[in-house]
C-alpha cells in the first residue's frame, strides 16, 4: 500500500475514520445518558423526591414514598433501588454531596439510612 499526499497509508487513514466515528458515536452515547439523568432529575422531582442539587441518576428505582427521599448532589449508578417502607417520614434516606452509590445497591429503610456528607 503506497503512501497518499499526506504521508499517510491507506490503512492508516481508515483507522482515522474509525477512530473518528466512535469518538462521534462514544459522544453522542455521553450526550443522551446526560439528557436521561437530567429527565431522571426533573421526573423524581415532580413525584416528590427532594433533590437539593442536581444528581447524577443513572437507571434508578425508587417505587414508592418519594417525600421520604433527600438527595444532595449525589452519584447513583445503574440499578440502584431507594425503598422506604413504613410511615411517611421527611429525610428517611438521605444521601449527601459528593456520594456515589455503586450498581446495583439497594437501600430499604424503615427508620432512617443517612449517608454522606449533608
């Protein structure tokens, strides 16, 4: 394979074009996961989960009691389940700034579940 005007192979100019359309896609991908949290944000919000600062909410549940939950600029992962069981409650689970909360980690009060920073 010879070389073109640029100094380049072919091989390497289609390596180019790849490398170029999956940092397009790979941003694109970033783009709609960060419109899904915002969507997320505004969603728990109108249900009633107090949301203090915005929160990075990946695929989570939370089912039910959303009055019960405070979220203070936290990071939740895909998977994550927020239950409240029992009597309404302000601040049943509180989750303070600068938490991360890992795949697939449920957390089910009955009494009170803080953690993090408030």
């Amino acid at each position: 394979m010879g070389l073109n005007g640029a100094g380049m192979t072919r091989d390497n100019h289609e390596l180019g074009r790849f490398t170029a359309m999956a940092f397009l896609l790979c941003t694109t991908l970033r783009f709609c996961e960060g419109f899904a949290s915002r969507c997320r944000n505004v969603t728990y919000r109108f249900l009633g989960v107090d949301l203090r600062k915005y929160c990075w909410l990946r695929n989570i549940e939370i089912s039910r009691n959303w009055q019960d939950v405070i979220l203070h600029g936290c990071a939740l992962d895909r998977g994550v389940v927020l239950l409240c069981s029992g009597a309404a409650r302000r601040s049943k689970i509180e989750i303070g700034e600068g938490t991360y909360i890992n795949r697939y980690t449920i957390l089910d009060a009955h009494q009170r579940i803080g953690i993090g920073r408030e």
